[in-house]
C-alpha cells in the first residue's frame, strides 16, 4: 500500500479526543456485510449534500475492503491515504471526511467534501467607475483567483500558496507571471509573509503591515484593490499580487506613491481626459491638506498678503468670532472628521442622513453661534471634498491626517512652518521603499520612462516598456516601431 508520506502516529487517540470536546464534531462506528469502519468530521465544514449523495451510498456498499478499492469507487478526485496525523489535522479542519477501519487506527482515507460558502461576484463599492469592467473580489480564495485567470490566460501566470497564522492558519496566494517579474521581488514577498509571526490573520490589510518596509509610516507602501481588471493589469506590468482567503482586497507591489491617485478608468478614457483627470486628483489632494493650513499662517502672520478686498471680508467673517484661527480650524476639522466616522460606522441609511443634515446643521449653528467664520466654513467643506478624489480608500485616510501637523507648524511658524513640515514629509517620502523600491519613482529616483504613465499618462503607443523600478525580465510590452509600421500598412 502507497501512502502519503509523513512520519507514522502511535494512534489517534488524542487527536480525536481533542475534537469531540467540539460538539460539531461527529464520529460514528458502522459496517457493511464484510467491512467495519468509523467515520469521522466536522458538520460545520462538511458539504451535507456531498457527503450523503456521493459518498455514503459507496461507503455503505460492499464494492469495497480496502481503502484502495474505497479511494478508487468513490467519485472525488481529493482522497488521501495517510498514516500522519497531522495531515488528518489539517483535512479535517479543511472539511475532509475521515474514513478508519479502527477506532483510532491508521492508515486513513481522507475525502474532501468542503463546504464552500461566499457571496456571487458583485459590484465594485470602493473604486466604482462608470466604464469598464463591473466585477469585484469576494471573500472567496478561489473566486478571486478565477478573476484574474480570465483576465491572464496564460500558462506563466504562477500561483503559490501557503497558510499563515498559528490559529488561524489563514490560506493565501502568492501571484506573479513568470518571465516577467523579476524573482527578487517574489522572494522578498514569499520570505516575508513566511517570517509573520501571528496567531489570527484576518483580513489582507493585517498582511499589508506585516510586510511593508517601514512598520511606523503613515503612507501604505503596498496597494490593495478591489478590481481584478486592475490586479491583471499590474500583474501583467511584471509586480506581485497577494489573495488573501476572507479579504475581498488583493495586495499588489512594490507600488509608487503615483499609483495611489492613479484609478483604472483613466486606461477607459482618452489619455488626454485621463490627464486631465489625474491633474484634478493631485492638486485636490494638495488642495486639501494645504488650504486651512495656508488659512491659518495667514490669518496668524501674513495679514500683507491678503488682497485689501479679500481682507474687510475676512475681517467681517471674523468679527465676532472669539477664538484664534487655529482653534477655529481645528474644531471644523475635528467636527468634519467626527461625522465622517459617524456616517461610516452607522447604518447605510442612517449613516448618509447623519452625513448630510449633520454637515448642514452644524455648519449653520457654528456660524451663527459666532465659533467659526462662514469663509473657514466654505473652506474645510471643500478640503474635505477635494479628499474624497483619492483612488485608494487607504491614501484617503493618509491625507486626512496629514492636515492636522501641517495646521500646529502653520500656527507655530506660520508659512516658514508649512515649508518645514513639507521638508520633513518629502524627507520621509525620499526613504520610504515597498519591497525595496524606491516609493517616490519615477519623481526620485528620476525615469523618464515611467513618467510616461505617472503624472499623466500618454497614448498607448508610447508605453511600450513596463516600468523600469521593476527590473522585470522582459522590459518590452511590445515594438513600438513595428507597431508604427503595421500602422503605416494599414493606412
């Protein structure tokens, strides 16, 4: 008899023991006319409708002896015969049946009748867009790697998988093309995510910290999305994608602080409208953390740079407001922040009413309670929308929070303060790294290459070759000049 290998038990005494101090887990003692034998598993995981429709009627039958016939009658390709009890550890935790000729006895046949329970393929919530693709991960492992096999039908599209997690032992899948990514990058993620050292991994986000270069950086140096179009496309670009079992999120890198406010419709659109679009994203979120800091310093310091008209409405609005501009900004911000995460945690419904009678309602009682000026007013609502223009809901929340030290070195040095502060943010931005690429490319290091595709982004044409930060294995997409000369034959 062939078995799988692994080092051979005493018994199964004790595993079984540990087991039935579960409820859900079922053990029973039946025979046929010649055979007798104990069936063992977990209800919870098991798929009932498998394992009474085809698998009991052949375990019932007398067309078996052994478990060799048993594994060669019953129609399941996933039957194992083993002799390594931490194999039937693992299978049963995976909703495989447990069939014995002893109580406690080995060999043992393992059937796999796993429950699969996840929800049908849905709309994107996150990063929705009007054109394109209208599918999103689920919770699903295999799901999610389904999505982007259609999208990469390709025999070099590589998948490896592991578990992590002392408790949880969470299923997670490695993703990369072969020929393309270059193997250090899937050797920095694979050794990584084999050096976490944690019981209960939950959700991708958990791995997304574990393995990002600097552990006490606000800015996420791993992107995660929620599009497979997008991961296909990345994937394709030669990078690594990571699928978490239970997280609709897939983790893609190295990534660049471009990618962030980079969203997969500008590849729907016209590269000229896609520009457009992308300029509009970088000075929102400019705009947005900068614009009640400038407010602040100016208010604070540098009264001579305000325009004398601008300055009697300014004054007016402030009149019979008793507190210094930066407690004035800080209790908008605050309040901005307070409905945000009220609206977010609440009810769908009841979340967007609390969202915008809220805003209304207390923007008007401010003003005219006299504890903030109308003109700060319009300013905060629109740096909170300009905010919402990020593509990546976890940058969003980077840039939110990025106004609150721009705002106290604007109160303590005025706009001298605010260059400060953006020399400590460029400073860090310069030694951030995802995987070991420099985060800031292709701004610093400067590639003149990957800014076809970063600030802007330039007809297909010219994007004949993958980014250069990657050092993949094939740097040609494909020939620009054959390309060209195709076209000239065609027209």
């Amino acid at each position: 008899m062939t078995y799988e290998s692994g080092k051979e038990k005493p018994s199964l005494v004790q595993l079984i023991a540990r087991f039935r101090t579960s409820s859900d887990f079922l053990q029973y003692e039946a025979e046929t006319n010649e055979v007798k034998y104990w069936i063992s598993y977990i209800r919870t995981l098991v798929d009932m409708q498998t394992l009474q429709q085809s698998i009991m009627p052949i375990v019932k039958s007398d067309r078996w002896k052994t478990l060799e016939e048993l594994k060669k009658e019953i129609p399941i390709e996933n039957i194992i015969l083993t002799i390594d009890t931490d194999v039937i550890k693992e299978k049963l935790l995976d909703g495989y049946i447990l069939v014995s000729l002893t109580e406690y006895g080995l060999p043992s046949a393992l059937i796999k009748a796993t429950l699969n329970k996840a929800r049908d393929v849905s709309l994107p919530e996150v990063e929705f867009s009007v054109v394109g693709p209208k599918e999103a991960f689920v919770e699903s492992l295999e799901s999610n790697i389904n999505l982007i096999r259609k999208r990469i039908n390709n025999e070099n599209l590589r998948i490896f998988e592991m578990n992590v997690g002392d408790l949880s032992k969470t299923k997670l899948a490695v993703l990369y093309v072969e020929g393309v990514c270059d193997e250090e990058n899937v050797h920095t993620v694979i050794q990584r995510i084999k050096d976490i050292q944690f019981d209960q991994i939950s959700d991708s986000s958990f791995i997304s910290q574990m393995i990002s270069d600097n552990h006490n950086s606000p800015f996420p140096q791993i992107l995660d999305t929620e599009r497979p179009d997008r991961v296909s496309s990345i994937l394709a670009e030669g990078k690594v994608g990571i699928i978490v079992d239970g997280s609709p999120h897939v983790l893609v890198g190295p990534t660049t602080l471009v990618e962030f406010f980079s969203a997969f419709d500008d590849y729907f659109y016209n590269w000229i409208n896609a520009s457009f679009f992308r300029l509009v994203r970088l000075f929102a979120v400019s705009f947005s953390i900068l614009v009640t800091p400038i407010y602040v310093a100016t208010l604070t310091y540098h009264y001579e740079l305000i325009p004398s008209d601008l300055l009697n409405t300014l004054i007016s609005s402030r009149r019979e407001v008793p507190l210094p501009p930066i407690l004035e900004a800080l209790f908008l911000e605050l309040t901005i922040e307070l409905l945000r995460e009220a609206g977010a945690r609440l009810p769908t419904k009841v979340g967007q009413t609390i969202g915008i009678v809220g805003g209304i309602v207390i923007g008007t009682a401010s003003v005219e309670a006299g504890l903030t000026s109308n003109v700060l007013l319009i300013i905060v609502a629109l740096s909170a929308l300009a905010s919402f223009t990020t593509p990546i809901y976890a940058m969003g929340n980077t840039i939110r929070m990025l106004r609150f030290p721009f705002l106290l070195f604007a109160e303590w040095l005025g706009l001298l303060g605010i260059v400060l502060c953006f020399c400590f943010l460029l400073t860090h931005l310069l030694r951030l790294t995802s995987l070991g690429r420099p985060f800031l490319e292709p701004i610093y290091p400067p590639r003149t290459v990957d800014m076809k595709d970063a600030i802007i982004r330039l007809p297909f044409s010219l994007l004949s070759k993958r980014p250069e930060h990657l050092r993949t294995n094939k740097p040609k997409r494909f020939s620009a000049v054959k390309a060209k000369m195709n076209k000239d034959i065609d027209e």
